[in-house]
C-alpha cells in the first residue's frame, strides 16, 4: 500500500477520488474546458507541450488536445482510476504518482493546475509551487478558487479538504521571474460554458 504523507493525498488516491473521477465526466465538460483555454491559450506563444498537475481522467487535456496540434502532453495524478483512464485515452505520458512525490525531468511550454491547489494541504504548497515553476520554459497557468486570505471551506462533508486562497499571488511573490500576462473569472452560471466559479491566472516566466 502506498504511504503518502499527507491526509489529503490518502483522500484523493482513495475510494473519493474514484467517484471523482466517476462522477465529473462527459462531452459537456470538455466543451467548457476547451472554450475556457481558448481564451487563456490565446494570450500565449507557440506552446506545444503542456503537464497538468492534477489531471484526473484528463478533461482538461482533452480540451487542449483539440486547441493545440500535435500537442506533446503529460500528466500527473496520484489516483490510479483516474491514471488509468488518461493511460488508455493515450494520448498523454502519464506520471501515476503525489505531485509531492513528482519530479520533473524536463520543462515544457505550459504547466498547467486546475481545481487541485485548493486540495493540497497547506503545509505543502511551497513544494507544489517550486514543481510548478520547475517544469515550466514558458508559461504557468493556475485556476483555482480564490479568496484574498486563507481559508479553509468544508468540502462534501469534510473537513481541511479545501483551502481557499490567492496561489497566483504566492507565486508571484515567490518567484521573480514570473509576471501576471492574463487571468479571468469563470461563473457556475455561465449559459454556454460553466466552470465552477474559478479564477484562472496566467503567468510567464521573464
């Protein structure tokens, strides 16, 4: 049995991250995913190799898939439902492991994190954002809920499994080689393409 070493990634490798995965699935998705990074997609240059941090079944992937010819893409999920899914989509190489464990060997164009950061225990982040930043040439993209100030929300009837709190600004101040080129803000109640009310941050590095 894998050891891991927070209680967040036990919750997410576990039976709840399989019904995740069950659960947030189908064509609809993947048409507001891709017009959400058609819009982030465009405020960028010549990025043809993107890593997800979180990927899950590849939702996010899938939409960039069509955005991006000839895409190379990866992924890292600590589930292994979800790993296996993005395995036989295969179109992506997949990194079946914690993002804490994950170390990257190579840079690419785009590193990608969506809806995942918000999941990490606190204590973490600093190693997550040093991941991020390692594995991009280019550009980081973070969308994620936002609050001014930290906080922690129940979450499906648990507890400190998910913290609010502005990642893009953290990162920001952590590294110097970032600068903020767009963000933006996807509403739950959007007519054709809702997200589940995420503020999407786009950063390059210098």
């Amino acid at each position: 049995m894998t050891s891991f070493a927070t209680e967040q990634e036990k919750f997410w490798a576990g039976q709840f991250g399989d019904d995740y995965s069950d659960r947030n699935i189908g064509a609809a998705w993947i048409a507001a995913n891709t017009a959400l990074f058609a819009k982030i997609l465009n405020s960028t240059r010549n990025v043809k190799s993107v890593i997800e941090f979180g990927a899950n079944i590849g939702l996010n992937l899938r939409a960039i898939d069509t955005l991006i010819a000839e895409a190379d893409l990866s992924a890292v999920e600590i589930n292994e439902h979800a790993a296996a899914a993005l395995s036989e989509w295969g179109r992506c190489d997949v990194h079946a492991e914690s993002i804490l464990e994950f170390t990257p060997k190579r840079q690419w164009d785009l590193t990608l994190i969506k809806g995942v950061l918000i999941h990490i225990n606190p204590d973490a982040l600093s190693q997550v954002y040093d991941k991020l930043h390692a594995s991009s040439s280019k550009y980081i993209c973070i969308a994620e809920y936002f609050n001014p100030t930290p906080v922690a929300m129940p979450y499906r009837g648990h507890e400190d499994r998910l913290f609010k709190r502005d990642f893009a600004g953290e990162m920001l101040s952590r590294f110097a080689d970032l600068e903020l080129v767009d963000y933006g803000f996807c509403y739950h109640g959007d007519p054709n393409f809702p997200q589940d009310d995420v503020t999407w941050f786009l950063l390059k590095k210098k």
